[in-house]
C-alpha cells in the first residue's frame, strides 16, 4: 500500500485531480463521482476521505485573511476591465 504524507502530492495524482476538478465544478455524491471512473464506488470513497480531509487542511494551514482579500481584489479587478 502506497502511503503518501503530503497532500499537495496527493492532489497531484490524476486521479484525485480529476475528482478535484470534478466537485470544483459542483457539488457531487460519491456515487455520481464514481460513475467517471472506472473503479467502484468503495475506491472513490477512500480516495475522498483520506486525500481530501489531508489537503483541506494543509490548504487552511496556510489561507490567511490576506488571501481572502487577494481574491476579492483579483475578481475586482477583472471585472474592470
């Protein structure tokens, strides 16, 4: 069994990317994500508590205020011109 310990390579695993890129577009269920790939629906569920949960938390590790308003001022920004 592979471990893997950081979340960002985790992420980076195409796999998991795609079922990033998947639920970044709209809420999805485990049932729906599963039917895009071509193992069960028991694997997907593995893959989205383990490797998920590990990179929403290095992600509010380091997501500040200042990000938040980076964000806000990026999307203003456009938006002008």
């Amino acid at each position: 069994m592979l471990v893997v310990t950081d979340p960002l390579t985790a992420a980076a695993e195409p796999n998991r990317r795609r079922i990033l890129q998947l639920l970044a577009s709209q809420p999805r269920t485990v049932g729906e994500i599963a039917a895009e790939f071509p193992v069960t629906r028991s694997a997907i569920s593995q893959v989205l508590p383990s490797g998920l949960r590990k990179l929403q938390a290095e992600i509010d590790r380091f997501w500040t205020e200042e990000l938040d308003q980076l964000a806000v001022d990026a999307r203003n920004s456009r938006r002008e011109s």
